[in-house]
C-alpha cells in the first residue's frame, strides 16, 4: 500500500494550524530540508531531517542543522522535556530521533491493521508504504 503526502498540503497544513509557512525540499530519497524565513532580513532557518531506518513499528531519524539552530532545538526541548510527546524521544547531543508507532494514541488504531514499511522523499512528496498485517 502506497500513500504520497504532497508538500503543497503539507505546508498549507502547518500554515493553517501554526501561522507559519515552512519549504519543504527533497535532498534525495531519505532526506528533505525543512526551511523557515521569519522575514527577508534574517537567513532561513534550515534543518536536514533524515529516514535512518523503519522497521518493527520505529523510525529512526537524524537531523543537521546550523550550531545556532541546534541551540534553539536544544533548548526547546529542554524546556517542554523530553516526553512532550509520548513515543518520541529526541536526543540533542547526537541529533537523533526515535519514533515509536505503537506509542503514540493515534497510530494505536491504524497499526493493528497496517505495518510502515518505508518512508521516502520525492520531488514534490513524501511516499510512504506499509503492508496490511
């Protein structure tokens, strides 16, 4: 089973809900920069977010950014702690992210049905695949 999430739906998503409009941009198959300008006098705020693995219902993601970005994430997630959201531990010092499905409520449902078998990126998308269990 193939699902494609568009980077237009994406951004005007994140635009509706959070009043802020990000670029999304394929690296290549496993990567995608996420950019954010705040106004034309500041430089974009840039992260590389990465695909590492996806496998038994965990993905596991790195990410790249500039010293001063990794600041400001640093400091984010230190100030909402680490468990912001359940099933995601973020660490900073290594730039690591680790998803797991089955812990987050609203995957609980889907996932007795259907198992993530890959995520990748694509010029104007993200492709997901999964199998039916």
């Amino acid at each position: 089973m193939k699902l494609e999430l568009y980077y237009d739906e994406i951004v005007s998503y994140v635009e509706r809900n959070f009043l802020i409009r990000p670029q999304l941009v394929c690296v290549d198959e496993s990567s995608i920069d996420v950019m954010y300008r705040v106004n034309r006098f500041l430089p974009a705020m840039t992260v590389r977010v990465r695909v590492d693995e996806c496998c038994n219902g965990v993905v596991s993601l790195s990410y790249e950014c500039s010293a001063a970005m990794s600041m400001m994430i640093s400091g984010a997630i230190g100030h909402l702690g680490n468990d912001f959201v359940k099933g995601v531990d973020i660490d900073t010092e290594k730039k690591r992210v680790m998803v797991r499905l089955g812990e987050i409520d609203v995957l609980e449902k889907p996932l007795k049905y259907v198992e993530l078998d890959e995520i990748s990126f694509y010029d104007s998308h993200i492709g997901v695949t999964a199998s039916l269990k």
